[in-house]
C-alpha cells in the first residue's frame, strides 16, 4: 500500500476478480486507476466503489451496462438528496425570522 494506494492485482486475488474486469469498470467511466511503475493501483474511495459493483455484478448478476445505469441513477440520487438537505436548511433558515 502506498500513499493510500491498494494493488489492483492484490484486490483481484482478494476478489476472485479478472483483471479485465477492473479494465472494464474503468472504461466505462465506473473506477478509476492509479499507474505508478506498471503496476496498476486503486484508491481507498475508489475501493469501495469496486466492492459495490462487485456485489451487483456477482450477487444481482448485472452486467456492466446495467452497473452503469445503477452508478447514474444512485449519483442522481445523492445530487437530490443534497439539494433536499439545502432546501431543508433554507426553510428552517426562514422559519427563524418570520
């Protein structure tokens, strides 16, 4: 591990994963590696997000057009429910001086 750094080949071994799989999430814009020396490299935010595709693709059988779909529909979702959360703050905001 370096600098927060986890080996891709260290995770597919962890994972029971193909490296071709990992190449895939990234092509489709899902993850995003590290290259330090020639060896490929995930961050520890980038980890979890792995883990999540990994538990839809293995235990839900999604393929990696439907992992797509889902990481859109879930970033939608937490760009609402933030804006819901300043809405929110706004509304107690001008609760207070009426």
């Amino acid at each position: 591990m370096r600098n927060n750094l986890i080996a891709v080949n260290d995770i597919c071994i962890y994972h029971h994963l193909e490296i071709d799989f990992i190449q895939s999430l990234e092509d489709f814009g899902l993850i995003k590696t590290t290259t330090q020396k020639q060896s490929s490299f995930l961050s520890s935010g980038e980890l979890s997000k792995l883990e999540r595709y990994v538990r839809l693709a293995k235990d839900l059988d999604i393929n990696l057009e439907g992992l797509h779909a889902i990481a859109h529909l879930l970033n939608q979702v937490e760009t609402m429910q933030s804006e819901i959360n300043a809405l929110k703050a706004d509304l107690i905001h001008s609760k207070h001086f009426n």
